[in-house]
C-alpha cells in the first residue's frame, strides 16, 4: 500500500447535503490510481441531527480511503478541527469546509505540487462560486497570480504583505490551509487557543514561522457563496462583532510578526466597513418588508 501522501480533513456538522457534494468532487478523482493511493478522507461529525451518518456510509461502502469519525457531543469548532486532524494520517493535511468543493483533477495538482515544491505550508487558490457550485460569482480566483510563489518562510511572506486588509484572507479561510502534518502536532501550544474560532489561523501562524511556505497560483477549490453559519459561531453573531474579530486577528499578526502597521488605521477601517454592511442589511430588510419596488432598485445602487 502507498503511503498516504495527502489527508482531506473535513470537520462537519449538520450539512449532509453540502458534504454530499464535497465527497463527490472528491471521489470522482479516484479513477487516477495514484490519487487514490495517495489520498485520504478525514470526516469529524459534531453530533449531527441529520444525514450525514448515512451520506458516509454510501461513500464508504465504495472507498475504503474514508474515515468517519462522529462526536458524542458537538465539540464546537476548535476542539472540532483538531480531533480531525489528530485522527489523520496522511504527510499533509489540507482542511476543508464541508460545504466546499474540489475543482476536478485538482487533487492530482496538489499532490504534485507537495513533491515539486516540498514546502511545509501551502496556501491554495480558491475560486468564489454560487450557492448551489454552478458558477463563479467572481470573475477571478481569489487571488490572481501567473505563477505560484515560494517564500523561505512563513516570516518571509507574512512581512511580504503591503496590504494590511489581506492578512486575515490568506491564512482565515480553512479550505486552502494545507500543511505538514508533523509540524502541527508537535506543536505543543494548540489549546492556547481553543474557543477563538479560528484555531486553524493561530496555530499556523503561529507554529511555521520559520518553515518554507508556498502560495499556489492554479485555483484547486470551489468556496460556496452565503453559505456561513454566522449565528452559531460565539463572538461572531454579527457583522459588527466579526469586524471586531478581524481587528483583533490583524492586530494579533502585527504583535505576532513584528509588523509596521497603525493599529488605529486597522480599527478604523474595518469598524467603518462594518457599521456600512450593518447599515445596508438593515436597509435590505426594510425595503424588501415595505415590497417598493423602487426602494429596492435605489438599495443596489447602494452596493
């Protein structure tokens, strides 16, 4: 048997569907043997109340490369993700919402680009679809580069970065972190940083720093579009709470990198950009509750 290169951890709650289709971007790739061989599927269930159980179970009863593990009891997100990723056994971990995607032949790319390349962190390239995966709600991938990006470290890049708004959009989204396994768990100040919803952030910041890094130009990842559960996240309920959470993720970075950044110029633009998207979903509603149809069309002007 191969060693298992590549380990697709997916923390999941109550998303059967949206995990259906997860797994079927993923499995439609194991016609490519060495993919097969070389990749495994990951799934931690927090005590979900719908399908998802049985969505696995069809899938496993065809590939023997998927592991499902289900919680007693909702662990939350934190605890979540790091019990998929202890569960894993791959060289490298990739996290991936439940409710994204694989571009097909994408795996094939990724785990070439783990041997060319051989950094210990990879950022992935991903591209914004609608809420059903059918098509780009974006004319680009998220990020536009002609050719992927090899940094000797993390500090190298993280410092590389001249735009402060961007720190948190690499390294926030958990379907394009993919890392050395190794790295990871012998990183011993993980549960520093549980319940801060975003354990993935913090701790690959924060343990490789000084390990080669590579950002991937060739988008690999669909991210579906008004798809986050903002209400179930503690601290993140709304927008102006989440733009306090970015406002203290940047300002953590700064300390963490010693970056030359106002922290007053970071508060002040995305407590300005918050109370904004707060002022126009309040708007929203109260046309759309009124039902002018004239109200609504001056509302897109305001987009």
């Amino acid at each position: 048997m191969n060693k298992i290169i590549l380990s697709i951890c997916i923390p999941t709650y109550n998303r059967a569907s949206c995990l259906k289709q997860n797994l079927e971007s993923i499995v439609s790739q194991f016609d490519d043997l060495e993919v097969k061989e070389s990749v495994e599927v990951v799934i931690s269930d927090n005590a979900s109340t719908d399908n998802t159980a049985g969505v696995v179970k069809l899938f496993q009863e065809k590939f023997d490369n998927i592991k499902f593990i289900r919680n007693d009891k909702n662990l939350l997100f934190d605890r979540n993700l790091l019990n998929v990723v202890d569960k894993s056994s791959g060289e490298y971990c990739l996290t991936m919402g439940d409710d994204d995607a694989f571009f097909p032949g994408s795996l094939s790319t990724i785990i070439k680009k783990i041997k060319f390349i051989g950094a210990s962190y990879f950022i992935l390239n991903s591209w914004g679809y609608d809420h059903e995966l059918n098509r780009p709600v974006l004319s680009h991938p998220n990020d536009q580069l002609s050719d992927d990006v090899i940094f000797d470290s993390l500090i190298d890049f993280v410092r590389s970065i001249k735009d402060y708004r961007k720190l948190i959009g690499y390294f926030g989204g958990m379907s394009t972190q993919l890392f050395l396994r190794s790295v990871w768990m012998n990183f011993n100040r993980k549960n520093d940083f549980l319940d801060t919803q975003s354990i993935h952030t913090l701790v690959l910041l924060s343990a490789y720093k000084k390990y080669k890094f590579s950002l991937l130009a060739f988008p690999v990842i669909k991210t579906r579009s008004d798809n986050m559960r903002w209400n179930a996240i503690p601290g993140l309920e709304t927008t102006i709470r989440r733009s306090r959470a970015t406002i203290d993720g940047i300002l953590w970075i700064k300390k963490e990198y010693g970056l030359s950044i106002s922290g007053w110029k970071v508060k002040i633009y995305f407590l300005c950009q918050g109370y904004w998207i707060a002022f126009k979903e309040v708007i929203k509603k109260l046309l759309f509750k009124i039902g002018l149809q004239k109200a609504v069309d001056l509302y897109r002007r305001l987009k």
